[in-house]
C-alpha cells in the first residue's frame, strides 16, 4: 500500500529536543506529518520550522484533547499516532499498512513475541498486563499491549469512534469502541525504544487510576 494514503499525528509537548529528530527520521517516509501543540510552546515550534509538516494549534487540554484534534484534520485514507519523543520506530510503518489493507486498526505491541521496550519500567510492565488483561476480560478485546498507542488505522473508523477523552483515557477508549462498534483489529509486534528526549508525560498512579475508572464505567454502562 502506498505511504502516500497515510498521515502521522504527532502530539507533543516540551519537545524541542526530540520532535525534530523525529521529523528528520521520518523525512524520507512519503506520508504526510501533523503536529499539534499547544500555542504557547514557542520553542517545540521554532525547532521544527524548517520541516515540512502541519502544525495545529491545539485548542483544548490534554494528551487525548491533542488526538482528537489531530484526527479531525486527517484527509488521507489511514492515519498513525505517532509519539514526539522518539519511542516509536517508523520501520513498523510500511508492515502496519499492509496488515491494515483488510483491517479498521492495527495496534503495535511491545509483548507479543519479536516485540519489546527500551523504555518500560517494572511499574509500566506491571500495569499493562493488568489493563490489558482487564481489556481482555471485560471486553475481549484480544489484545496484548492496550496501553501502548502506538496505533494505525483507517481514518473513517478512527472517526466513527466519536473518541470524547481528553486525557491517557483515550487508549483505552479507543480499542472499547473499536470492539463495540464490531471493527476488525488485530496486534502485531513492535519494539519501544528509549526517547530521544523529554520526560515521561504519563503519571503512573495519577493516570492509572482514571484509566481504571473508566474502564469500570465503560463495563457498567454497556451491560
């Protein structure tokens, strides 16, 4: 499948230092990129000025608020969620697309065999097993790696899902509807590597928790 039907949305914030090195990796990738930040973060947007993508001044709050926003400008066929920071590898592209050609989503997954992570910690790997199995259970989800939102999909399906989360909730959210709404999906492999730079945006704890929540609404309200 052609690069040319998909488009990155990159969200990002304080990521002067990595978010160009990921412009430059991707450079060569024939897919369109947008970017959505705040309008206040001057410095993320001067450092990636020379490249050539699409900024969106995010008008809302949040790292699901920045998606949503992201997805709406979408035009192409397919789009990708792609991190600022540098943990996603664009090598898995071309193999997501293709897997994608009869699917509404693939998710990468850093558990599935030939998978990985550079960058979890014992706590993260602790709390992805936990959710996904909660995923599993509760939804049948059959997914690995739930949190992980390294995630490619057809545009029409991502906006089918009418996503409402403004925060982390939105991974979760994102696979719950994709289920209920009967679309295809499937995991497949994928390596996490150490970010080129920034800080961790996710609060364990804090994080965990609303996603937990939501996850037990999401069960009650459906039953």
């Amino acid at each position: 499948m052609q690069m040319e039907n998909l488009t990155l949305i990159i969200p990002a914030k304080n990521e002067a230092i990595s978010l160009p090195r990921v412009l430059q990796e991707i450079k060569d990738y024939s897919c369109r990129v947008i970017v959505i930040l705040e309008s206040s973060d001057i410095e993320t947007i001067e450092s990636i000025k020379n490249f050539d993508c699409k900024i969106v001044n995010q008008l809302g709050k949040g790292y699901g608020n920045a998606l949503i926003e992201g997805i709406n400008k979408v035009e192409t066929e397919f789009l990708c969620i792609f991190n600022a920071d540098g943990s996603f590898d664009p090598k898995y592209l071309n193999k997501m697309l293709n897997l994608c050609k009869d699917k509404d989503f693939v998710f990468a997954s850093r558990y599935l065999k030939e998978g990985g992570s550079d960058d979890d910690t014992f706590l993260t790997l602790i709390g992805n097993f936990i959710f996904s199995s909660i995923g599993n259970i509760f939804f049948s989800l059959k997914l690995s790696d739930i949190l992980f939102t390294f995630l490619l999909g057809r545009t029409k399906s991502f906006k089918k899902l009418e996503l409402k989360s403004n925060d982390f909730c939105l991974c979760v959210e994102m696979p719950i509807k994709a289920k209920r709404l009967n679309m295809k999906f499937i995991d497949t492999p994928s390596f996490e590597r150490k970010r080129f730079g920034g800080k961790k945006k996710v609060n364990e704890f804090v994080d965990g928790l609303k996603i937990l929540i939501f996850m037990i609404k999401s069960f009650f309200k459906f039953k």
